[in-house]
C-alpha cells in the first residue's frame, strides 16, 4: 500500500489476507500504519516482538445467534458481535452497537479504533466493541426488551467489571443499557454495577456521560482553536446527525458562544440562520423520535429543509462530523474548504473518509480525529466505572470538569506528539502515534501473549 513504511507494509497485506471483506477494519488498520513509520524506525523492538502485528489481532471475536419472539409471536433472528481487542491496559472496554449495517468488518474496525481512544484517555481501559444487525427502529419496547434480553443471555458469560464493560453506541441508549443490566442482573444474581456504563442516574449512572462524547467533541475543537490564538465565539458551525453526540455537541457550542446553523439525519439537513434551537431539535428527535424535517415545518422564520443532500454544503468555519462512519468524503471536504472551514472534529467514529483526510491535510485544515476528539464518552464511562467501584455518585460540574480536563491533556498529548514527530500540527499523526505507544509498551511488558 503507497505511504507505507515496508515493515509496515507486510503487516497491513497480512491484515489484508486474514480479514478479506471487512473493508471499514482494513480501512482503520492503515489509517494508524500511516503514521507509525517514523516511530518503528526509533523503536524498532515494537517490530522485533511483532507488537504491530498483534495488536491487529483481536485477542477474541465472539459471534453468537440472537433468537427473539416479536409481538406478533413469531420468532425472529439476528446475529451477534463482541470484538474483545486489547486489554493490555485493562478490561476491554467500548460500546454495542445495534444497526443493520452492522458485521464483524463494522465491529472490529469500532474495536480497533477504541483500542487507541481508550490508550489517550490516559485511563486504565483496554478497547473492545460489540453490537448487532438488530435494527431497534420502529419496534416497541416490548419487544427490543425481548431482544436484549436474548442478546445478554449469550454475551453474559463473556463480560463481566474485570473482563469486559459494555456500553451504547448507535441504537443502544438508555432503555436498552436497562434492559440489558437487567438480564445480566437476573443471570448472575449479582448488583455488578461495572458490568455496563451508560445506566440511569438512578441505578448506577453517571452525570454528564449521555452529554460526554458531544461535549468531549468541542471542548477538544476548542482547544484547538486556542492554540490558533482563537475560539468559538461567533463561528458558525455545521453539525451531521441529530443523534445524541449531535445534540450536545450542540449545546457545548452554544454555550460556548459559537453557532450551530445546521444539522442532519438520513432524510436530509435543516439550516437554522439563526442558530439550532436545541430545546426543539430535543423535543423531535428525542421524545417524538422525528425526523429534522419536522423541525423545519414546527421553526418556520429564516429555515429551511434540504431533502438529502449534502450537510456539508452549509458555509462554516467549523465542522462537527457526527453521525457516521465515512460520511464525509472528498468532495464534500473541498466544498468545505472552498466555504472558509478551519476547522473538523470527528464526533463519530472515521467519519472523514481518506480523500477528505487528504483534503483538510493539503488546505491546512486542523483535523480531530475521532479516536482523540470523541474520546470524551469512553473517558466518562471509566468514570462512571470509578463511582461503583467506590460506591459513590459525583454532581454534574465536578464531573464535567474531570471531562474537560481529560480532553485538554487529550489535546496536549496528541500536539506534543505530533511536534516530537516531524508532524506539527497534524493532530491524526499525533493521535496515532501517542495512542499507539502506550498500548504497545504495554504488550511489552506483559511478554509474548
């Protein structure tokens, strides 16, 4: 593969070889190879013990049949993932995803990601990822209970606070995190709080983690932005996904003095000239579960409604890719550019596919890559983790503050590394590579297993 140093280069055909198909994982693996080659020559013992070439190997890869009865008594059948990549630093640790796009390529390339994410927190969390084709749209909670209830009946006996910690991720929110604990609960006959993160403040959860990866996504935006001697006052800014991540982020910004002037779902994106009105924007997606056009319609004055399209076409000097992966790709990237944007931060998972990378690279524009900018959600799940393994319950700006200050030192890692590197300024290398090494001097230590 071109740009690859040439050890690097045999790992990523072996990739190639041992995973055929699973293009998003192939796609992820290259993405991290890219920028090793400068540490493999200073560090030639990460080749010599094949580290590289093991941390693409999952440590495990679990997938199971879900049989489940819906309302109208007939059974029906989805398949399951667990990805369990690393735990060189702790329990594997990432969220579950239910989708039907999902497959094994989907998951381990999720795993694979988190593995680095989780190694920037600086927390004691290795990576893992999960999930299932089980698509909880338009079904009723009778019957996604029936599912996640067969979904932990098999994924039980491989998670547990000092194996493997669970959380939400695209389609598993709140009602679903509980009817999964549930199961776990009833199966074990144990109150194993750390078992999963995510759960209501009532049993278990913590504050700010459903605003983490939303909020996590500016507070790191904004340190770049200070480092550009800037911030996010009066800098319009376009959001994809209307989502959880979505929203928050658009509350961060907002709070922040930045405005948030368009946002998207799979139907299309709205452009609010005077900014979100995020209370509405709740109202549709998160109550009435609607879609963006509905807040056009409910709006009015100075909105409009673009059916399909792309978000991305918005004028903004700040970009917050929210909603999936590789949904923003080379020509968008240089419509962006062409419309002034100085800035992107991944909120989702890769959503800059490699031709936009190569286009925000090439125009000097600051990219935040998801394994550093959306850190923010895993960082306060290992929070939520440390209240119940204390047995304790932090207030909501205590808790902000640990998340803000994660995602600064996030931030400085990633910049200090990059200069270190020959790559000043380029926040993918320097993500990579501080991610990387953590992990790997780990695997180090721990010998050949």
């Amino acid at each position: 593969m071109p740009g690859l140093d040439e050890q690097l280069h045999h790992v990523y055909e072996e990739v190639l070889r041992r995973n055929p198909g699973e293009q998003e994982f192939h796609q992820a693996v290259h993405e991290v190879l890219h920028s090793l080659g400068p540490v493999v020559k200073k560090h030639p013992e990460y080749v010599d013990a094949a580290v590289i070439k093991r941390l693409c190997e999952p440590e495990r890869q679990i997938i199971f049949r879900v049989p489940w009865v819906d309302d109208a008594g007939q059974v029906q059948m989805n398949r399951g993932f667990r990805v369990q990549f690393n735990s060189a630093l702790g329990p594997f640790k990432g969220g579950l995803r239910f989708h039907p796009s999902v497959y094994l390529g989907i998951i381990k390339f999720l795993g694979f990601e988190q593995i680095f994410k989780n190694s920037l927190t600086g927390m004691p969390i290795g990576g893992g990822k999960g999930g299932s084709d089980f698509d909880p749209k338009g079904r009723s909670d009778a019957e996604v209970m029936r599912f996640c209830q067969s979904f932990m009946t098999e994924l039980s006996r491989h998670v547990g606070e000092y194996t493997d910690v669970p959380a939400g991720d695209i389609g598993v929110g709140g009602r679903e995190i509980g009817f999964l604990f549930g199961q776990y609960k009833r199966m074990t006959n144990r109150y194993e709080s750390g078992v999963l993160t995510g759960k209501g403040l009532t049993w278990g959860g913590s504050q700010v983690r459903r605003e983490a990866t939303g909020y996590g996504t500016v507070f790191f935006v904004d340190e770049i932005l200070k480092a550009k001697g800037e911030s996010f006052e009066g800098k319009r800014v376009v959001v994809s996904g209307s989502g959880n991540v979505a929203t928050y982020a658009i509350e961060k910004v907002h709070q922040l003095g930045g405005v948030v002037v368009a946002c998207s779902d799979s139907s299309g994106y709205v452009v609010d000239e005077d900014g979100i009105d995020l209370e509405l924007l709740k109202e549709i997606k998160e109550v009435r579960r609607g879609r963006v056009n509905e807040y056009a319609e409910a709006k009015g004055n100075r909105t409009h409604f673009v059916d399909g399209g792309s978000v991305w076409d918005v004028p903004c000097q700040v970009a917050l890719p929210s909603a999936t992966q590789n949904e923003l790709g080379g020509a968008a990237a240089i419509q962006l550019v062409k419309n002034g944007c100085q800035v992107v931060g991944e909120g989702a998972n890769m959503p800059v596919t490699p031709e936009g990378v190569k286009v925000f690279g090439d125009a000097g524009v600051r990219l935040a890559p998801g394994k550093a900018a959306n850190a923010g959600g895993v960082a306060t799940s290992a929070l939520e983790m440390q209240q119940n393994a204390s047995r304790d319950s932090w207030g909501f700006e205590f808790t902000e503050d640990k998340l803000a200050g994660i995602m600064r030192n996030i931030h400085d890692r990633c910049a200090e590394t990059a200069e270190e590197y020959g790559s000043p300024g380029n926040y993918v290398v320097g993500a990579n590579i501080a991610g990387f090494i953590r992990v790997a001097d780990a695997m180090l230590a721990l010998g050949v297993i």
